[in-house]
C-alpha cells in the first residue's frame, strides 16, 4: 500500500514538473515576442522622430519668417512640444511592455524554483524507493 501511495506522490510530482516545464517554455516564448514587440515599438518611435524632424525642417526651410525667428528648426517651440508628445505616448507603451517582461520574469523564477523542489522531491523518492527495495532484497537474503 505504501509503495502504491509512493509511486502516486512519484507521478503526481513528474505530472507537476512537466506542467511547469511547459509554462517555463511558454513563458519563454512569451519573453521573445515581448523583446520584439520593444524592438517594434523602438523602431516606431525611431521613425515617428524622423517624420517630425523631416515635416519641421521642410517648413523651417520654406519659411523665411522661422529661419528669421529661429537658427534652426529644433528651436521651434511646437518642435519640442509635439517630439515630448510623441515620445510620452510610445514611453507608456515601452513602459507596459516592460511591466509584462518583469512578470514573466518574475514567474519564470517561481516556476525554476518549483522545478528545483520537485525535482529534489523526486531524488529523494528514487533514493527512499531503492534503499527500501535494498533492505527489502538483504532482509529475505538473512
């Protein structure tokens, strides 16, 4: 009955790690795709800055009354008001991006430190198992 109930915990414990292996893989995958979802949303920003720079010193170019007002076209206040806009708005979204990489992370490490522990679980189970099955063979051997 005992060994039944052993090797129940014993499945029951490789069930458990074979979950958190796959969970670990997804999150993983997870992790990936977050990565380039940053690189995505940087390279948005990249060109969104671009845009802005290039739409601002075509008009700084063409009119003489700014390049009276201005030595170039990053002073133009609405420049810097609509480059901070742009930026806040693609900063929230790094920032978000982030957060769910820090959970990822942060249950990636539960789940390793699971694994460990079960893993152990199991090692001490195979070494209970094969002392018993050791004193059980010497104890019809005396």
């Amino acid at each position: 009955m005992a060994i039944a109930n052993l090797s129940e915990i014993i499945q029951a414990s490789i069930l458990r790690r074979n979950q958190l292996q796959f969970e670990v893989s997804e999150l993983s995958t997870q992790k990936q795709l977050l990565a380039l979802s940053q690189g995505d949303t940087n390279s948005a920003l990249s060109s969104a800055k671009a845009a802005l720079r290039d739409q601002y010193k075509e008009m700084f170019d063409t009119d003489p009354d700014l390049r009276d007002e201005f030595a170039n076209y990053t002073e133009i206040p609405e420049f810097q008001a609509e480059l901070d806009k742009l930026t806040a708005r693609f900063q929230e979204e790094l920032e978000q991006l982030a957060a769910q990489e820090t959970a990822i992370d942060a249950q990636m490490t539960t789940n390793s430190a699971e694994l460990t522990e079960i893993d152990a679980y199991l090692q001490q189970y195979k070494q209970y198992m094969t002392s018993n099955i050791q004193e059980d063979f010497n104890f019809g051997l005396s």
